[in-house]
C-alpha cells in the first residue's frame, strides 16, 4: 500500500470511530432541521462519510442523482416513527449521516 491509501484507510478507521446507533426519536429534531441525509441500502455509511470529509462533490452529487442520498425522506421517517428504528449515524458537519440499521429495533 502506498501511503496515500494508508491516509485514507486511516481517516476511514477514524470515520468509523466516530459512527453511532441512535433512536430515530432522538434524530427527528436534526431531520426538522434539514440536516440529515438518508445514506441508503447497498452504500457503505463510511465511504460515504469519507467523502463527505473530502469534499468530492462529484461522487456525492452522482448519489443524490441516483437517489442514494436522500434530504427528504418522509416515507422512511414515518416508518423509522413506527418500528422505532435504531440508526447508524456519523456527524460530517454540517451533516449528520445515517443509515437503517434494520437488524436492531428498539423495544421499550
């Protein structure tokens, strides 16, 4: 590995360091403020973060023209109310990225 690809994979394994499961109940507010993205199914939740970090516009643009990164997200909020989805979560500021974890529910 060069140490070009030892940086990324280091600022990865910090990225990963950083991720969370959270309630939905306690994500609802940041989605109210618009500061929520939906990373959706068959993407990984740290490469996006990554290049969020990195700011590679491109990459990400060609997500959100694809429909894999959501801001508006209504249909899957009500359902995330619903089953009291826990959420993998990491903050790119301004951002916070999540991504339904559907093997974890909450039970009260």
């Amino acid at each position: 590995m060069s140490q070009i690809d030892d940086l990324v994979q280091q600022e990865k394994a910090n990225i990963l360091a950083e991720t969370a499961k959270a309630p939905w109940k306690e994500l609802e507010r940041f989605y109210a403020q618009g500061k929520l993205i939906l990373v959706c199914d068959g993407l990984d939740l740290v490469e996006v973060a990554y290049e969020f970090s990195t700011d590679n516009t491109d990459k990400t643009q060609q997500w959100i023209d694809s429909g894999k990164l959501l801001r508006d997200f209504n249909k899957q909020a009500n359902e995330f109310v619903q089953s009291d989805a826990k959420l993998w979560c990491v903050v790119i500021k301004p951002w916070i990225l999540i991504q339904h974890d559907k093997s974890h529910v909450l039970k009260e």
